[in-house]
C-alpha cells in the first residue's frame, strides 16, 4: 500500500453554470496541471480554462496537401514517365482525369491522419491504465455529473489547499485519487508464451491451407486446370494419341521461307537484294557485321581475323572475284557457307543477311576507290556541309 | 428580454451614397452608350453582360430570401433587408430588359429566319428557339421574380408594423411554391440568353451552372453590404461575427458548388470529346481566351478557396470585404466568358476596349441608389421579425 | 396549428435528464434480446442465405448466370451498386452536412444513419466484386508495383470508383468511431460484465472525459464534417461518371453529377426513415426520434424528389433540344419502348408520389410516410435500372439491339445484399447505442450552461 502515489484530487458538480465558474476559479487559482471532465463538451469551456485553440487544423492541411501532391506527381510519373500509354486519345498528363482520384487521396489521407495524431499525439491513447479509471469519479463524469480533477504533479499542489478550494467552491464527493501500481511486464510468463505459441500456430496454419488446399480448389485453379490440350500430352480425341498435330505437307513458318539453292555450289539464278539501302540499314548490316562476319573476315573485312590462327583466315572480301559478284552470290555464300565457312541462316535473318550484303558493298566501295572518286565524294561532302 | 441600450434605431444612409450611385450611373451610361457609336454589336453584347449581371443578383438574392424562410434560418433574420433591398431590382428588370428584347436579331443566330431554314437542326429547335415564345418566356420570368419579390416584401414589411406571426408562416408556404418556380425561371434564362448565343450547342447541367454563379454574386452582394453596414453602425448593435462567419461560410460552400458544376461540365464533355459539345469550350480556348478560361479556374475557385479556407478569415471584415468585391469581379469574368466570344470569336482574341465596363459601372450605381432609396423609406433590419431575437443570440 | 417562430422546438420532447437517456439508449444493450429480436433476425438472415448462395453458384460458373446479354452487359450488378451507394449517402449527409449546417435535430438520428451508410457501402461494395470475372483478383484494381510493370488505368472511371468506394467507405467508418468513441466510454463505465467492459475498454482507448480531449475532439469532428461533405459529393458524382464519361445516349449527359448525388440523397433519406419508424417505435425512441426530426426528412425528401424530378425533365428537354437523332431516340424509347414500365414505376415513384409531401398531415402521419418512402426506395432503384438498362439495350446499332430479363441469380443477389443490410442493421441495435449519448445530452435542455460562460 505503500507504494501508492496520489494522483490527485476529484471533485463533482452537478450542473455546467456551476463547472464552468469552478474551471475558471481553479485556473485563476494558478493551478497548471488539472482537468475538467464533463460527460460532453461544454459551451464557453474553452475560455473559463483558457485553452489555445486546437493545432489539430495545421496537420489536416499538410497531409491533405501532401495527399494531393502525392496522388498527381505519383499518376504523372505512372501514366506519362513509368509506363506511358495513349488511352481514349488523351494526353498522358491528362489532368482533368486526374482531379477524381487527385480529391479521394487527398480526403483520406486528411481524415486519417487527423484522427490517427489526434487519438495518438494529442490524447495519447489508448491509456486504459489511467489512474481515473475504474472510480466512482469517472462512472459519474460520464453519466452526468461534471468534475474537476487537480493533479499532484502541480507545483501549487497543496492537499489541504486544494480541498479547501474545492469546498469554498461548493463541490460535492471530494476524494482522493492514488494511482494503482504497474507491474512490470513479464515475457516469460507461460500464459503470454502460450498466447505467442498459439498466434504462431494459427498464423502458420492458416498461411499453409491458403496457399496449399484453398488456392488449389475450384474456381481458383483457373490457371492449372484449362480446359484445352497442353504441348506435348496425349489426346484422346485423335485415333493416334498425340495431342498436338503435323502440319500439313509443305507448309511454311512464318518469315522462315526456305532458300531454295541451299546445298549448291553456286545458286542458279542469283537472288536480288530486296532491301534498299539507306541509314537504318546501313547501320543494321553494320552491327550484324561486327557481331558474326567481322571475327573471321576482319573489322573491314580484309580477312584478318582476330582468332589468332585458331582458325584458318579467310580470303579478303575486296578480292576481284567479290567484288564482281552479285548480291545473290553473297547471300548463297551466308546462307549455305562455303568450305569452312558454316551456314549462318540461323544468325541472321533475311533482312539482315541483305543488310550486311549492302554494308560490305560499302566497305568494298571505300577499300577500292579511285583517286577521283575519292575527289568527287569530298566535294559532295563538302556541298553538303555548305548546305 | 432586449435590453434598451441595444435596440435597433433606425438611420439613413449618408447622401455621398447617392451621390456617388448617381455618378456612377451617369459614367457608366455615357460611356456604355458611347460604346455604340464604336461598335454597336460588342456594346449590345456589353449591355446584355451587365443584364444578366444584375440579374443574377437581383434574383440570387431573392432565392436567398426564400431560402431562409424554407430552411428556417435564425442567424440571418437580422440580415435578411440586404438580399430583400438587392432582390429589388427584380421589377426594375422588365424596364432593363427591352433594349435586349428590341434587338433579338442582332444578338441571337436563331432568329435569322434564312439561317435557321438553312440549318436542319435550328430548324429543329425553332419551336422553343423563336422570338415570340423567346419573349413569352422573358417576361414570364421576370414576371414571376417581380411577383414573388413584392409577396416576400410586403409581407416582411408588414410585419415590422404588426409582428404578426402569420406572415413569417405566409412567408414559408410562399418560399415553398416560389423555389420550384425560381429552379425553372432561372434555367430558362440560363438556356435562353447565354446557352442559346450558341445555338448548337447543349448541356444539361447549364440550368445549374448559372444557378450556382448566381448565388455565388448574390451572397458576394451581400456580404459586401452587410459588412460595409456593420461597419458604419448601420445594423443591428447585437450583430457579431458569428453572423459573418455563416455568410463567410456559405460564400466558402457556394464557390466550391460553383467549381464542383463547372468542372462537371467540362470534364464530361472534354472526356467524351464529341464534337458537338467540345468545339463550345474550343472556341473558349482560341488565342487569349486560353488565359480566360484558366484564369477563371484561379480567380472563381482557387483565391476565394484560399482565402476563405481557415475559420477566422471567415469572420475577418477585411477578408470579407475584400473577397465579395474580388467575387463579384470573378463573376463578372465568368459572365464574359460565357457571353463574350459570340462577339469576338472571330478576331480570337480580347480587345480590352475602354467603353468594354460602361454598363457594369451604371449597374453598381444602380446598386448603390437602389439600397439607399430602400434604406430610407424603410428598417435595415426587420424589427418585428419573431426570430429576430434568435438570430441576434446565434452562437455557433 | 400555429407555431411559435420565436421559439426554438426541443430536441428532445418533453424533459429528460442526462441519467434517462443513458439509461434508455443503453437498454437494448444490457437486455438480452427477445423473441421478436430471434424472429426478424432469421428473416434477414434467410435473405442473406440466398445472397450468399447465389453469388456462390455464380462464383463456381461466372457471370454467365446472369441474365446478360450481348447489348445489355451490365445490368442488375451496376443498378445495385448504385442503389446502395445511394443510400448510404443519408448517412454522411446527416452527420456532416446538417452538423455543419448547425442542426440540432440531426442527433437524435445521425448514429444510426451514419451506421446505415456503413452497411449500405458494404452491401455496394460486394457488387463491383462479383461482376468481375474472376473476383479473387480484385486485387490488381490497387496500383501496386507488380511483376508486369504496368499501374491501373488512372484515367479510367471505374478505377475512379475504386478509390471513392474505399476512400468513402474508410472515412465514413472512421468517422463513425470517432463518435463512438465517448460512448464506448460511457458504456465501459455502466457496465457490470467484465468481459463487456474490457471490450468496451479496447474500444473506448481510454477515453476520460477530459475536457483538453474534447477540445481537440470537437476540432477534429469539425474537420471531419468538413471532408465528408465534398466526399459525399463526389462520390456519387463519380458514380455518376461511370455512365457519363462514355458517348452512349441517355448516359453522357453534363447533368449525371448533381443529379445522382440529389439521387443518393433522395433515396438515402427514404431508406432512412423507412427504419427509423420502426426503431423509434421497437425501442421507445419516440421523444428522441420525434415526429418533428421525420417531419424534416420529409421535406427534405420532398426537395430531393423535385430536384431529381428536374433532371428527368432536362434530360428529356436537352435530348429534344440537341436535335441529335440518337439522343432523342433513346428517350423517346425510354418512355414508350419496351421499358416504358420500368420508366413509369420511376417516375411515379420518385416524382408523383412524393408530392404527397407537400401536406404536413401526410409528412407526420406515420403509415402514410412509410408507405411513401417505400415508394420511393422502390422508385430509386428503378431509377438506376431505367438509366442503365434502357440506354443499353437499344443502342446505335439496330441490329445488335435486345431485351433484358433479369436470372434468379440476378433476383437472389439482389435479396441477398437487403439480407445482409438489415443482418447488419439488426446486429447493430443490439451492439452499439443506437443514438450518440454524449452528443444528445450536449442537446439536451439545461445542458449548456445558462450565460454562456463568458465566452466572447
């Protein structure tokens, strides 16, 4: 018993003329920590205990206006940076289809925010332990009586003075309020390690039969049990089993169109190029180049190769003979591969084996010029700068 | 119950009043009418901005009239003879009208009998959309405010003489049947003489978007009066802030309504992008008035937003009168917007002529004679209203 | 009858002091309930059973259950939503609007119909769930960061409605605790059960009364009001969307917002009275749910019936005026077409009958008022029917046009969602005090202190 530390001193009222005059009484009394406790708020409260106006106002506004910023900078960034996409042939930025959601954000973060740092910051509950609790004082405040509690904590704190303002105020029930001792919280105690035990187990279980029974049953195994024949099964609805099905003799994938002099020395009638040249393409047969052809023929396609020997060089590509061939003999050379050289077909597709023909054109071109062809290509260049 | 040291006395407003409503009203005429010597149509069309100006005053005050008795309303007994003396222009309205009646033709595309054969669908619309009914429906409107103005205002004034209860009863069963009427009156003229400049063009919601602008000036009129009236000790000494809290209040809510339509109107139309209704706010969008229509989302909303948004500026006399005046001025941008580029879509553009604010100046004049002759003939504040002691001991 | 202006009604009839209303407001709490409470609870929850069968067959073999159809494609899942979204308006618009309006009156019923948004918005919520095809991926509705590196569709109206719902939903809850929250305190202390009073415990976080916390509590329920009222608003207004963001005839016209929220609010209040009668009389509220309070919703609902009954005539003004051919059609086909019943059941329900209103004998005679408001719950729910039905199924297209005929699934869901509101409505008068305590003794007469304490 000894351990109990008054806490303060309660009186009651019984009607609001009287708390209203009391409150204003004990303030001017100079006494800081006290509280009126009333069953619902009273008119004209605030001014007898001088109270400044709430702040709780400054926190709406920041989070409303955080909630708004948030909502618009986080749908720009999602529909105009992150993923943008042309939808019912609106702008990316499409304000106005932002407004809705730009409020609805703004409202509930508002709203949360107020109540959460209200009940939180300003009244710091939950506080069920609260030395008023469970007294005579506190049952009647909250029905209908109105009462006055000075805490011991005040500096002016002075029993007999305080009881003695209360009676000149005419106050009823005066008591004494002692708050209760806190035990300390023991973990080890077997009743809380059950209770973790218990939410362990529940919490356990109830993930394993979610993610192992419940979406494993209809209609959730959607994607597992699809009404249609899976690559590679049996059927029963063809006489020879299989599901998946031949297609029909001579039929062509799509880009895959076979070349027709594969396994000839040299094709019959050389194909044309089918792809003009221009900077894209240029640029594609480039990059091609560099990728497959240049690690035997060489950057430039002198047949140096880079391979040290590990392979035998191929002859140069500004040879007379390659050079008086037509694009169709380089492409027989691509597709079918000639003495050592492998079938690059796989490599390359055809718009790019034509694209790398038109760039080694443009190596040979630049290898072999004449003097005057040279003169002439700087002048275009030249009137192509001036322009 | 009233103590004697705070009873109502009655004062006449100082003549300067009158002076300068009469100033007013002589410079803005002069200047109005010689706007016609430069360039008749845009001063026709300055006339009908300065019409609908004070029409929207006149007649959203009078629905504040009406609304305070249907909803019962204490706080604004005491201020009730502002909308009653702003709600008088109602009859003076069938005076101001004619010149606009006299030139249909000039103002309207769907009373060009050659146009509207040539044109399937006027021709569609010229049983509503023709000049005899047009006129029909004007005065029929004008008439019903006229009518309902004098009920509400003879009743009112009667009872500062009898303080018979049975008027304010007589009052509420006339607001019961005068709101229907006004819904329908007021939509009419929305369609009739802002809609219908553009006679292709629909919306819906048109009805309600003058209705909510209306009331948005109606309740800036007077809320600039009250406060210059409390100010120079003219009301009731009982009145408090709490009185201009709720007028901050509901000037606060009407703007936000205002900004609610308007952005319905545009968003449905801008989403659903069919020509019909978008090439309406395109040509509101061509040269300056791209800078008009944003600057009438800042100027209507978001300043008076600001402005009003925290509960002691809703009290503060200066915010108050400085946001009314600001109001009024954002309602007279919202009226050029809609009226205007009839007039000028074709040069895209806004010429700011010097003749342009004539008529509005004489409508402020006008404003300003109209309260003063009403303040001396009869009380500012109705004085055998029986809430009159509870709407002075309003409280929050 | 002659009424006094110069004297203010009471709240509460007749005098009561502070003790009584604890007293019997808590009643229903500290008795254990009765036969009839048994009885009207197994109504309900026969309804709710067919709703949860009927949403359980349509889980196991998708929407096709329902009676859709090619042109009709969305029918009885929409019309409910937007019914029950409507009716939780009333809830909102009690609590936040007339607060902020300053009405008294509105305590006596804000609790209960901020309790009946609640449910309502439950009852909506499990529409947009269901009409989904496979509703356990309700999920990728939120923006999350996902696995395919795409965000929802911002700009589309129904993940606008995502947001409102759930937005509306968590504020109006929020909202409503708030206002428990000195109840629950008050509860804890009346209490004799210990269990009862360590759940009150939990729920009341402590509350003590103080009057440093009613200071920052009042603030707090102001700023609340003030954010529920726009969201009320816009939450049907996006509703509203849904339809009038589209270019179908009949559904994209500039009116929808305000006309859907005086819609919700026309039916929220309907729904409203509906129960109140019954709650007044069950529980002998009759001087706290006077007549005056019904009175009032009355006339509210006759203003919301004319304001409603305004848009329809626009609507069908405008369709004429615009002199687009579609337009005109789907009206003309809206009154006289195959639907031309649905269309008359709404008009008479939501226009015509209300009228009745305007005699005050009828607004404060209870069988005739509820009758009326029954009407016009019916009404409404027509209403949204016409709207979404009758636009689609005779559209551009001659060809592709059809006709609706609503599934038992269509019927036993729609049960079911009254099932589960009245379930909830009936669980709730016997767990929580159906009227707020501390904001009705705030009310009460001799409540507020005589001089007004000095303040100003």
């Amino acid at each position: 018993m000894s351990e109990r530390k008054l806490f303060g001193i309660t009186v009651l009222f019984h009607t609001p003329d009287e708390i209203i005059h009391a409150a204003s009484k004990v303030r001017e009394a100079g006494y800081k920590n006290y509280d009126v406790h009333t069953p619902y708020p009273l008119h004209g409260m605030d001014a007898a205990m001088n109270l400044k106006p709430s702040k709780l106002g400054y926190i709406t506004l920041a989070f409303g206006l955080f909630g708004a910023a948030f909502a618009l900078l986080f749908m720009y960034w999602a529909m105009s940076i992150d993923y943008p996409m042309i939808i019912g042939g609106k702008p990316f930025f499409a304000l106005p289809a932002f407004i809705p959601i730009t409020f609805e954000v703004t409202v509930l973060l508002a709203t949360l925010a107020t109540v959460i740092s209200m009940l939180a910051f300003f009244f710091k509950f939950p506080f069920n332990s609260h030395p008023l609790h469970d007294t005579p004082y506190m049952k009647a405040v909250s029905s209908d009586k109105y009462g006055i509690c000075i805490e011991a904590d005040d500096v002016l704190f002075d029993l007999e003075k305080v009881k003695a303002l209360y009676k000149e105020l005419n106050g009823q029930n005066i008591t004494e309020i002692y708050s209760s001792v806190v035990e300390p919280f023991k973990i080890f105690e077997p009743k809380f390690l059950t209770l973790l035990t218990l939410v362990a187990l529940l919490t356990s279980g109830a993930t394993y039969i979610t993610l192992n029974k419940l979406l494993y049953i209809t209609p959730f195994d959607w994607l597992m049990n699809q009404s249609r024949v899976n690559v590679q099964s049996k059927s029963t609805f063809y006489a020879d089993g299989f599901g998946m099905r031949k297609p029909v003799e001579g039929s062509v994938a799509r880009n895959f169109i076979p070349y027709e002099y594969m396994g000839l020395i040299a094709p019959v009638v050389p194909l044309s190029n089918t792809l003009i040249p221009s900077n894209d393409i240029l640029s594609l047969g480039k990059k091609r180049f560099l990728t497959f052809c240049s690690p035997c023929h060489g950057n430039y396609g002198d047949g140096d190769s880079r391979l040290n020997n590990q392979f035998p060089n191929p002859p140069s590509l500004h040879s007379e003979k390659v050079r008086g061939w037509q694009d169709g003999n380089i492409y027989h050379v691509i597709v079918n591969g000639q003495n050592v050289m492998p079938s690059y077909a796989s490599q390359l597709s055809r718009d790019e084996r034509w694209a790398v023909i038109h760039y080694i054109r443009v190596l040979q071109k630049a290898k072999n010029a004449s003097p005057s062809e040279i003169i002439e290509a700087k002048k275009e260049i030249l009137s192509n700068v001036a322009k | 119950m009233s103590q004697n040291d705070l009873v109502y006395q009655k004062k006449n407003l100082p003549d300067s009043l009158k002076r300068l409503g009469y100033l007013l009203l002589v410079i803005g005429l002069a200047l109005g009418v010689a706007g016609f010597l430069f360039d008749a149509q845009r001063a026709l069309f300055n006339y009908l901005l300065a019409f609908i100006f004070i029409m929207s005053i006149a007649v959203g005050s009078l629905f504040l009239v009406a609304l305070e008795y249907i909803a019962g309303a204490e706080w604004s007994t005491p201020i009730r003879r502002v909308p009653e003396f702003l709600a008088s222009f109602s009859p003076i309205l069938i005076i101001l009208v004619i010149p606009l009646l006299l030139n249909v033709h000039s103002i309207f595309e769907w009373s060009h009998k050659d146009i509207v054969a040539g044109d399937k669908i006027l021709t569609g619309k010229s049983p509503y959309l023709n000049t005899t009914f047009f006129i029909g429906r004007t005065l029929f409107s004008i008439g019903v405010w006229s009518l309902f103005y004098f009920l509400f205002v003879r009743n009112s004034r009667k009872q500062d003489v009898t303080k018979d209860q049975l008027l304010t009863k007589k009052n509420i069963k006339l607001s019961a049947i005068f709101i229907p009427l006004f819904a329908i009156t007021i939509t009419i003229s929305a369609i009739d003489w802002m809609m219908s400049l553009e006679p292709h063009w629909f919306s819906t919601i048109f009805g309600v978007y003058f209705f909510a602008g209306s009331v948005v000036a109606a309740l800036a009129a007077v809320t600039l009066a009250t406060v210059l009236l409390k100010e120079k000790g003219f009301l009731h000494p009982k009145m408090n802030n709490e009185h201009l809290f709720s007028l901050g209040a509901l000037q606060f809510t009407f703007i936000n309504f205002w900004a609610y339509i308007a952005f319905s109107q545009f968003m449905l139309i801008w989403y659903a992008n069919l020509p019909e209704e978008t090439y309406w706010f395109i040509g509101r969008w061509g040269g300056i008035w791209s800078y008009v229509s944003i600057g009438l989302i800042f100027v209507h909303f978001i300043v008076p937003y600001a402005v009003l948004l925290s509960q002691p500026a809703k009290m503060d006399q200066k915010k108050l009168k400085f946001i009314s005046i600001w109001i009024l001025c954002a309602r007279v941008i919202d009226l050029y917007w809609l009226i205007m580029p009839q007039v000028h879509s074709a040069k895209a553009g806004v010429l700011t002529i010097f003749f342009e604010f004539g008529f509005l100046i004489a409508a402020v004049g006008g404003f300003l004679l109209v309260f003063y002759f009403n303040a001396k003939k009869h009380n500012l504040v109705p004085v055998g209203d029986p809430k009159l002691e509870k709407g002075l001991n309003f409280r929050l | 009858m002659n009424i006094d202006y110069s004297q203010e009604l009471p709240v509460i009839e007749r005098r009561i002091s502070l003790a009584e209303i604890d007293r019997l407001i808590s009643k229903p709490l500290d008795e254990k309930p009765d036969k009839k409470f048994f009885i009207a609870l197994s109504i309900t929850g026969t309804l709710l059973l067919i709703g949860v069968i009927s949403i359980s067959y349509l889980f196991l073999y998708g929407t096709g259950v329902w009676g859709l159809n090619q042109p009709v494609g969305w029918a009885f899942d929409i019309t409910n939503f937007v019914f029950w979204v409507g009716i939780g308006h009333a809830g909102t618009l009690i609590s936040a609007i007339l607060y902020l309006l300053r009405q008294k009156w509105r305590t006596g019923i804000a609790r209960f119909a901020e309790a009946m948004t609640i449910f309502a918005v439950m009852c909506a919520g499990i529409f947009p769930i269901i009409h989904m095809g496979r509703p356990w991926l309700a999920g990728y509705l939120m923006p999350y960061p996902n696995q395919h590196g795409l965000w929802v569709n911002f700009t589309s109206p129904l993940v606008w409605d995502v947001f409102a719902v759930s937005t509306y939903f968590t504020v109006s809850l929020v909202f409503w605790y708030v206002g428990l929250i000195p109840d629950f305190g008050l509860l804890r202390d009346r209490t004799a059960s210990t269990l009862k009073k360590s759940i009150y415990s939990i729920f009341s976080l402590g509350w003590r009364n103080s009057h440093r916390n009613w200071q920052h509590y009042e603030k707090a329920y102001m700023l609340l009001a003030g954010f529920a009222t726009p969201l009320v608003l816009s939450v049907h207004t996006i509703v509203s969307f849904d339809f009038a963001v589209s270019i179908i005839p009949g559904w994209h016209t500039t009116i929808f917002p305000p006309y859907f929220v005086a819609g919700a609010i026309f039916s929220g209040f309907a729904m409203v009275v509906t129960v109140l009668i019954f709650v007044r009389k069950v529980f002998d509220l009759q001087h706290i749910i006077t007549l005056n309070h019904l009175d009032k919703m009355n006339k509210i609902i006759l203003a919301t019936s004319m304001m409603v009954g305004y848009a329809y005539g626009m609507e069908f003004f405008i369709a004429w005026y615009s002199g687009n051919p579609s337009e005109q059609f789907v009206f003309i086909n809206r009154a006289f077409g195959p639907y031309a019943w649905a269309y008359w059941i709404m008009v008479t329900c939501n226009v015509l009958i209300p009228q009745l209103f305007w005699f005050k004998k009828i607004r404060t005679t209870i069988p005739i008022m509820l009758v009326i408001v029954i009407f016009v719950n019916v009404g409404m729910w027509f209403e949204r029917f016409v709207i979404t039905v009758t636009s689609l199924h005779r559209d551009f297209l001659p060809s592709s046009w059809g006709y609706f005929v609503p599934s038992i699934f269509d019927l036993g869901t729609l049960i079911g969602s009254f099932g589960l509101f009245f379930t909830l409505v009936l669980l709730f008068t016997k767990t929580l005090p159906v009227v707020a305590m501390s904001e009705l003794k705030a009310v009460a007469e001799g409540a507020q202190p005589s001089h007004n304490g000095g303040k100003h």
